[in-house]
C-alpha cells in the first residue's frame, strides 16, 4: 500500500471535498463527476476524512486505469493525488480542431401539424439505433464530461441525425427513426435526462460489487467496452429536468414529413438498471418505489409524444427474455446494462406486465409497441440469449400494446409459427433481417422469411424490420452505417414484391 507523503509533488488541476462519504455512499460519483471535466493526463485532488478511502480508492483507481499519485495526512483530514488515466500523459489541448461535419441532403419541410401520420400494412422501418459518425461519437463523449455545452451537443447531434434519416429515406424506409444519434445507448442516456441521476462509466462499479474480478471477465466476455459504456447511479427522487425524447422528435417533424417513430427504454428494464444494489445507501427504499417513479416519468413523456404528433411510441424490453431463459435468478446479470438481481421467473413476468400496464394505460395501443430480443450488444452470435417466444406468450396476452417487434431472423428467436399464438388484435414488426451478420441478406431470403410470417397473421397485420438496432452501444455497433442501408434496402425490396405478389 502508497505510504502518505508529506505533500503532493504537484500542484492540481481540480480539487473537491468529499467531507466523511465513503466509496459506496457518494464519494465515486463525485469524484467521476469532477473526473470527467478533466482532460487525460491532468490531476484531481480528493479531500476525505473517511479511514475506508484509503483503502477503496487505490482499488478503484487500478481497476479503473487512473493513477493515484500520492496521498498525504493531516490529523483525519486526508487528501489524494490522482490523475486521470496515466499521471505522464501529457494534457490534450483544448483548442484540438473540430473534424468537419458533412452535411445531409435532406431539405427541411413546412411544419407539421401535430396529427400523426399513418403507418401502413408492410410498412418498413429499423428498429431504433444507427451507427453514429466518428465525429458524433467524439461529441457524445465530451457533453457527457461537461465539454460541449448543450447548445453545442444539440447543434452536433442535428447534422448526424440529418445523415441517418437521409440513410433511411434514400432506400425507401416507410417510417423514420433518429437513429439514437444523441443518445450513448438505448436505454442509459435517461439518466442524463433525469434530476437527481449521475452516468458513470460501468468500470466504476468494479470496486462495489462482491466478485469484481468476475464482474469484469463477464463484461469483457460479452464484449462490452465498460470503461466508455456510463450507467445511471440513482442519489435522490427521480424527475425529468428534461424532455427523454421529445425534442428528438420535434427535430425529425421539422425535417421530414414521414411517420416518426421513438423508441424508450421500458419500465422494467429501467428498474431493473437503476435499482443498485451495490450502492450502500439507496436514494429508494425498494425497486418497487423506484419503478413507481419511472411509471409517472414514462408515462409524462409518452403524453407529450402522443401530443408532438409521433406515430409510433416502443418501448424497449430485452431483458424479458433474460428472466425466462437467461441466468439462474438471484444471479446477477450484465445483459444490455441491467446489472441489478431478479427474482423467480413468475415473480419477475409479474412485476413487469404491472409496469408495463400502468404506463400504458388510458393511451391509444395502436400508437404504442414494445420491442423483444435476446440482447445485442455484440455481433458475437454466441454470446445472445436463445429460447423461443412460447415463455412470454402468457405475458404477451395480458399486455395493451398495439404492436409486438420481434426478433425473428436469428435461429436463435425459435420457431417463427409462434406467432400464430400471438393476441389476434395486435401487429406483428417482424425481424427479417440480423443486424449482427456482416452479411447483407439476399432479397429472396427476406421475401421468403417476411411471407411465411404472414402466412401466419396475415399482411396486414405485419411490418419488417431488422431483428434490432444497429448501435445499441454508440461505442459499440454491430455493423456500420454503409451495412445497415443495404440491409434496410433488402427490406424495403421484399416488402414491394410482397405488397404487389
């Protein structure tokens, strides 16, 4: 263990007092915040009078690769030296010159009323997330460390988002998404949204949670990238300081008169992310007064979207899979940033349809859908969940949604004749395409795939779609944006021949 020295050998970029909390009661989210708006190389002064800091920091620093420098004590007053990342990484300039943006080609349209367009049988659409551009990428990362002010990110974000709708629309997408362009993944960026909510990187959590060792040999076997991926660290009562998707929706009613859908991270993934266990002191005495919160959070928002005119409203729920066919439960899980236990597989099912009905109840289900797959943060085929649908059926049946997306290209989504057990009322977004193969689809297989799921519920009760997005890491795509286009394009061909015979 680094004995105290008698100073620092050099002076600091940043300092903060962190008074008496400890690692598991504040002090890391304070000390990524203060982190974060530091550039590599440059060093942050910690104040504590906490005796277990001496201990838990220099843990938390070697498992997050930051350097503690030197440490000194005075009577209970300590004070630590750390750099972030290595302390000989000399500072980046501030004044890096911006790489330029291009620009789309997509001309901005008269603004539209606040009626939804419709969303016609066989229409074709992606499922939520496109590769971001390198530069969108760069911008992501320096608003989440307080680098680019919001007007700056927003500005950033508009063009990425004008390129990937222009993606969609030159292959002859039916319905458009933003591609998540201003989001650092499908279902975190919330946090950044809510007050009272702090995203820090997943490698933060090492120092917390009772194996770390096994904790980092999961993530890296599922191939999650944990030092750049932030996860929402829950301190207080939860509200939205901000729009979670409104304003991306007005952007895209500005820029194209297509129907408009908006994906959201659903209400039991959202619990089940936010509830940390490994956190001593919880801001919720229980998940249950936490997913009570995220029930009127969601609910908040979905009403303002019904209102800005969008067409489609899915709510993201991949973990339903995990609770059926995944880890044993009590066991933690890793899949798709949802780190808290779970209970028995009947337990969970149940707790999720409450969630689940309670935020959409009282709104039209025909503007509402919820998506299903089996994980897809890695186009590692091997490491996805594989179980058929059959499980969820029950929960299916007691759910109000108007649509179901549906992972179906993959061997791993079972027997596609399942869907002829599904609600009769509701429309069925089929998978048709893996976003995880590098292989673009032949039209044949497509056409063949999105005519036997109609052989089932009938066309006019079916839409296409890729099994899932193609980003649903920024950090970490399953494809680029050139792959995702010709994907997308193979659907909308199927789709013609199907819609003429």
């Amino acid at each position: 263990m680094m004995l105290p020295s008698d100073a620092h050998p050099m002076p600091p970029s940043a300092s903060f007092d962190g008074g008496d909390l400890d690692c598991g009661n504040g002090l890391l989210l304070l000390i990524r915040k203060n982190l974060d708006a530091l550039d590599e190389g440059q060093l942050l002064e910690i104040k504590s009078t906490d005796t277990s800091v001496e201990v838990d920091l220099p843990a938390w620093c070697r498992l997050t690769k930051n350097e503690l420098v030197s440490w000194t004590k005075v009577g209970k007053q300590r004070s630590y030296l750390v750099s972030k990342g290595s302390s000989r990484v000399a500072a980046r300039s501030m004044t890096q010159t911006e790489v330029a943006r291009p620009q789309a080609t997509i001309l901005s349209v008269e603004a539209q009323s606040l009626s939804a367009p419709p969303v016609e049988p066989l229409s074709v659409m992606g499922i939520g997330s496109w590769p971001r551009p390198r530069w969108m990428l760069r911008a992501v990362h320096e608003f989440l460390e307080g680098k680019l002010s919001e007007s700056e990110f927003q500005e950033c974000a508009d063009d990425a988002v004008r390129l990937v709708v222009d993606q969609q629309l030159r292959v002859g997408a039916d319905v458009v998404t933003d591609g998540e362009q201003r989001r650092d993944n499908y279902s975190s960026f919330v946090g950044a949204r809510l007050e009272n909510v702090q995203l820090i990187p997943l490698v933060d959590l090492l120092p917390l949670v009772d194996h770390p060792e096994e904790f980092q040999r999961q993530l890296d076997t599922l191939d999650i990238p944990a030092s750049v991926v932030r996860h929402p660290a829950v301190f207080g009562k939860l509200n939205r300081k901000a729009p979670l998707a409104v304003h991306e929706n007005a952007f895209l009613r500005r820029i194209t008169s297509a129907p408009v859908k908006v994906s959201l991270p659903g209400p039991y993934l959202l619990t089940r992310t936010m509830y940390l266990d490994c956190f001593k002191e919880r801001a919720y005495a229980s998940r249950e007064a936490l997913a009570d919160d995220i029930v009127r959070i969601l609910r908040e928002e979905i009403a303002e979207l019904l209102q800005s005119g969008t067409s489609l409203i899915q709510l993201d729920e991949p973990i339903l899979t995990e609770v059926v066919f995944g880890t044993p439960h009590h066991q933690r899980t890793f899949m798709c940033g949802a780190l808290s236990e779970r209970g028995e597989t009947a337990e969970e099912l149940s707790f999720a349809a409450g969630l689940l009905n309670r935020v959409t109840q009282g709104f039209p289900p025909e503007r509402l859908a919820m998506h299903v797959c089996r994980g897809n943060w890695s186009p590692d085929e091997s490491v996805a969940l594989t179980g058929g649908y059959e499980h969820l059926l029950p929960l299916f049946h007691q759910l109000e949604f108007g649509t179901l997306f549906l992972e179906m290209c993959t061997p791993r989504a079972g027997d596609m004749a399942i869907l002829k057990e599904l609600p009769g009322k509701v429309r069925i977004g089929v998978g048709v395409v893996n976003p995880k193969d590098p292989k673009v689809e032949s039209i044949e297989s497509v056409y063949d795939h999105a005519k036997l799921a109609a052989s089932f519920v009938g066309l006019d009760r079916i839409w296409l779609n890729p099994d899932c997005g193609f980003a649903t890491f920024a950090d970490n795509p399953v494809t680029n944006a050139e792959t995702a286009s010709q994907k997308l394009a193979v659907i909308v061909e199927a789709a013609r021949r199907l819609k003429h015979g």
